[in-house]
C-alpha cells in the first residue's frame, strides 16, 4: 500500500502554480541489516548474516565496476551506471575544457528494470490517502482533508518525502 498526502504548489513562479499533487508518505527505510533480516524470514536457508555478507560484497563489486567505466545491470532492479555532474555554463570550446573547472563530480545513476518498471509497479500499487501526518519536530498530527481511512479515523504517519524537483507532479 502506497500511502500519499496532497500538497499545494506555492511556487508562483512555476506553470502550475496552485495546483494539487500526490507525494508519497515513507513509512520507514530498511537498512542492509534489515533487509537481510527481511530476506532472512522469507523461508530462506540462508541466515541473516550470510544474506548480508553476500549483498555488502555486491554493493563494493558494484561500486569497483562502475568505477572502471561499466555499467552493472541486476535483473528486476536496475541498471546502476555513472553519470557526470557538470559545471553550470559549461566550456567555451574544447581547448578551453578543464575537469577541475567545468566538472563537479560524478553520481550513480538507477534504472528500474523487469518487475521494477514504472509500468509493472503502477499495475501492482495500491494508492490511499493518508488521513494524517505526524510533525516530526512536535510529534503531533495534523489531519487531512477528504478520503482516505478505511475506518476513518485518523491515525499519525511518518512525514511526505520531499521532492527535489521544483516542478511538483513533473517526475514525481
């Protein structure tokens, strides 16, 4: 179940300035601990700590490939490669190119891939309104307005995950 919240854009500057988008309500992240655990229970024969040791040893392998310039592809999850952060304004020519000048840095980059794919999850998800969100400095809940509880009742939940794009409903 994918809960979401509703949130108004206040960008007045942005082309849909006033209108209403869904972002979804993170419940919890898992780390490699406890997705072991997680996998561990799923009628595994293989305990926590064996499932663990296997996925940190993936995780620096992938990093090391993707370091040498390959990109690293895990069926129904996603092509991991890198990508390159460019400076703002970029080079006047090529002789004028310099890396420390005109690039910031590299990042990793995700591609869903199999049963990962926007179109496979959106025939599996389940939306529902959240009917309240907890205020993670006060710890008090505010509730929504419209549908959403089964019951109706309002129970408090984590907060919205951010967006980093300043276009809401653009990616989201």
């Amino acid at each position: 179940m994918v809960r979401y919240v509703l949130k108004q854009n206040k960008n007045e500057d942005s082309k849909v300035f006033g209108k209403w988008f869904a972002y979804p309500v993170i419940e919890e992240t898992l780390n490699l601990d406890n997705l072991a655990e997680h996998m561990s229970n799923h009628n595994s024969p293989y305990s926590k700590g064996v499932i663990k040791g296997l996925l940190t040893d993936m995780i620096t392998c992938i990093k090391e490939l993707l370091l040498e310039g390959k990109n690293v592809k895990i069926d129904d999850l996603a092509i991991f490669s890198l990508g390159i952060k460019n400076a703002k304004g970029g080079a006047i020519s090529e002789d004028e190119f310099n890396v420390s000048k005109n690039i910031d840095g590299v990042k990793l980059r995700a591609r869903a891939t199999g049963i990962l794919v926007a179109k496979a999850l959106n025939l599996e998800a389940t939306l529902k309104k959240a009917t309240a969100i907890t205020n993670a400095s006060t710890g008090s809940a505010t509730a929504n307005t419209g549908t959403g509880g089964e019951s109706g009742e309002e129970s408090p939940t984590p907060s919205p995950t951010p967006s980093n794009s300043d276009e809401p409903g653009e990616g989201d």
